[in-house]
C-alpha cells in the first residue's frame, strides 16, 4: 500500500508533458519536466537565437532549436514510460 503511495506522489504522466511541449517546447521545458539530458542546453540556446534573430543572424537557431522540439514529441511517451519504471525500480529496492 505505501509502494502504491509513494508511486503516485512520485510518477510522471504524458498529457502534462504534451502540454508543457505544445506551449514552451522550444525553450526544452518538456525535457525539464522529463528529466532529460540538454533541457538547459535547449533553453540556453533558444534565448542566445532569439536575442540574435534581432539582427537576423539566429534565425537559423530559432529554426534548428523548433525542429529539435518538434522530433521530441514522439519521444516524449518513451521517456514518461522510462521514468515511471526507474521509480518503480528504486520503490522497490529501498523495501528490499
């Protein structure tokens, strides 16, 4: 009953994660919220290309940073499913 507990409290689930995507996934917010690698790469390299599309030369970040979002959205399921089993895993070795 307390694994189940401490399951729930501590599980990710997708459609928060669409949403978070959908609305700053440019920025990497999905991949915060995932705990993925490069979340503050995205995030920095975003803001450095916005500030340079001012005088036209970050557009081609701009670009590459919403192409890198976009492929995310179909690995955004697997990560969820990645992370929700890894705690299952550590819920089930501290009772051990």
């Amino acid at each position: 009953m307390f694994n189940q507990m401490r399951y729930d409290a501590n599980k990710k689930s997708a459609v928060p994660a669409y949403l978070i995507w959908f609305f700053v996934g440019g920025f990497g917010g999905h991949r915060f919220y995932c705990g993925r690698k490069y979340a503050l790469t995205m995030l920095i390299g975003m803001i450095i290309s916005i500030f340079l599309s001012c005088w036209g030369i970050g557009v081609i970040g701009v670009i590459a940073f919403c192409i890198w979002a976009f492929i995310d959205v179909f690995s955004i399921h697997k990560w969820i499913a990645e992370y929700n089993n890894k705690l299952i895993d550590s819920i089930e070795d501290t009772d051990t």
